[in-house]
C-alpha cells in the first residue's frame, strides 16, 4: 500500500506503471527474437537434388507453390510470392510490381514434389514474362547414405 503525503489522507489515485513497462519490455525482447524464426507461409516437401546451396540473404525473392493442407494432396493450390498469397492469374501482374524482381531481375522457385509439373511451368511462364531473368529453383540437399 502507497502512503500519501496529501493533507486529505485519501487513498493515492496514481497507477504505479513501473511493472507494466517490465513486463512490456520482457514481451517486447520475446518477440524481437522469436520472430526471425516464425517463417510465415506455405510448408513445401522439396524434391531432393544434388545442387549448390541457396544464397541464404533475405533479399531473394521466393515464389512458393505447394497444396493448402500439406497433408492433404487433394486440397487446392496455392502460391505464394514471398509472405503474400497470390493466384497463377494474377501472378505475373505482382511479380512486374515487385521491387526485387525490377531491382535484380531474379527470383527462385520452391515447389512441393507433389505438385504437377504443368503448374510449375506455367509460374515459370509468368515469371518470365514479368521480367525474371534468372530463375532458381530450390531443393533439399541429397542426404548421404
């Protein structure tokens, strides 16, 4: 209990926020690291390949393909352009938009080993017609057994 220095002899009415702000800044440090390690979108089997490693900078840009529900094979399709969802339709539209293709011209491709290969022909189309110059395609490295 806070003792008042008033005349009054009433209860104090300040909030003591000193707490609050401990706590808010535990949070706060939570967050700022956890976050790098939250990958937002779409979980993909890769197909397995002998390949070099991917430059792993946060500059490439990423078109992700993979079904809805990874476990279901039967869901639909989706696409992803780094963090956002997109559709094959509207694909090239956003890709001509985006600052790292206008910037780099380069962009790589990671798809589900699921996925039929007409559809990943089709978003290299439209990649290439958006301005993407050099197209990666990501795998999981071979494992040595």
């Amino acid at each position: 209990m806070s003792f008042s220095s008033n005349s009054s002899g009433g209860p104090m009415s300040e909030i003591n926020v000193t707490p609050l702000v401990d706590v808010m800044l535990v949070l706060l440090i939570i967050f700022m690291v956890t976050a790098p390690m939250v990958q937002a979108g779409l979980r993909v089997d890769l197909p397995n390949a002998e390949a070099p490693a991917l430059p792993t900078t946060e500059t490439k840009l990423r078109v992700t393909i993979g079904h809805e529900d990874a476990a279901n094979l039967a869901s639909p399709i989706t696409i992803w352009i780094g963090q956002d969802r997109t559709t094959l339709e509207r694909l090239t539209e956003q890709l001509r938009a985006n600052a790292i293709v206008q910037r780099d011209h380069e962009a790589y491709v990671q798809a589900d080993e699921s996925i039929p290969y007409g559809i990943v022909v089709r978003v290299l189309a439209a990649m290439r017609t958006a301005g993407v110059e050099r197209l990666g395609i990501v795998t999981d490295p071979l494992s040595s057994q």
